[in-house]
C-alpha cells in the first residue's frame, strides 16, 4: 500500500498548469493529496505571515488551529529548521500542538518558492501511528517543490 507519487504528481501538474495564484495552487494540492490514501486524516497548509508567524490555509478535515509560531509543535519546527518533520508518535514530541485528539503521527515539509523562500509548510495528520515514511516525504517534497516553483507569493 501507498500513494503512487509519480502518478499524483501528473495529475498535480496537469490541474495546476499555467496557475500562479498561490492559494489556488495550495487548494489543489491539498485536495488531491487528502484523497490519495486513506492515512491522511487532516491534510493542510499554514502559511508564513509574518516575522515567525503561521496562519492556516487551505485544508481538508476538522478544524485546525489558526496560528502557529514556529517556536511551536512540529509546524514550527518544519519552519524554524526548513527541514522535513516526520513525527512516528506525536505523543513523544515536545510541543505537539494536538487539534485533534485522534491523531498518532504526522509530517511536515516545508514549501518554498522558485527563489527558495519558505512560504509554508504543509502538514498531514494520521490517526495511525507510524504511519508516514521516507518515500512519503520524498514524493510530497518533489509535487511541493514543483507546484510551488513559479507561485506568484501572498498566499
Ligand atoms: N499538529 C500540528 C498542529 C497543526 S494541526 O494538527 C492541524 C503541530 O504540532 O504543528
């Protein structure tokens, strides 16, 4: 079982061609990823607004929290080090900001844009533990890195 990423990331490409709107680019991709494997119980992005500062964007599932300072939970870390999160067991990660109580496990890319600023991260929630691998993070960054090259900014 798994997502097929080459295929995913056809169909992210064939949908958002010639789009610059970043949030138009940021609904799609969380669309199509959300429904792409059943592990993925919250699927989103939050946005980089300020100095230190994430606010939520486009997502699928409950609500979540609105902002999110990099200082904290495994967003904030994603953007603090510009490093991918995989998080086995959120329990076990110093402040995990829990917006729902069923998730077990989660990972966090950051999304940059074509001149390699970060302008958000994107985060999906399972309620399985363990449930994200390498090949997740491998295939998520390459349809991040892809859409996210030519957005035109202010998400
Ligand atoms: N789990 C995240 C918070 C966002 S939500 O779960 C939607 C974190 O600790 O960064």
């Amino acid at each position: 079982m798994g997502v097929d990423y080459p295929d995913l990331a056809r169909t992210v490409a064939a949908l958002c061609e010639g789009e610059d709107d970043t949030v138009a680019l940021m609904a799609t991709v969380v669309c199509e990823v959300h429904h792409a494997d059943d592990r993925f119980d919250w699927t989103g992005f939050y946005r980089v607004v300020g100095p230190e500062v994430l606010k939520i964007g486009p997502y699928q599932g409950g609500h979540g929290c609105l902002v999110i300072p990099f200082s904290r939970g495994v967003c904030g870390a994603a953007a603090r080090t510009g490093e991918v999160q995989l998080v086995d067991d959120v329990e076990a990660f110093p402040g995990h900001i829990a917006c729902a109580a069923s998730t077990r496990s989660e990972i966090v890319l950051p999304v940059r844009d074509g001149a390699g600023r970060l302008i958000a991260v994107f985060d999906i929630d399972s309620d399985r533990p363990a449930a994200f691998t390498e090949a997740d993070a491998e295939g998520l960054q390459a349809i991040l890195d892809r859409t996210f090259a030519g957005a035109a900014g202010g998400a």
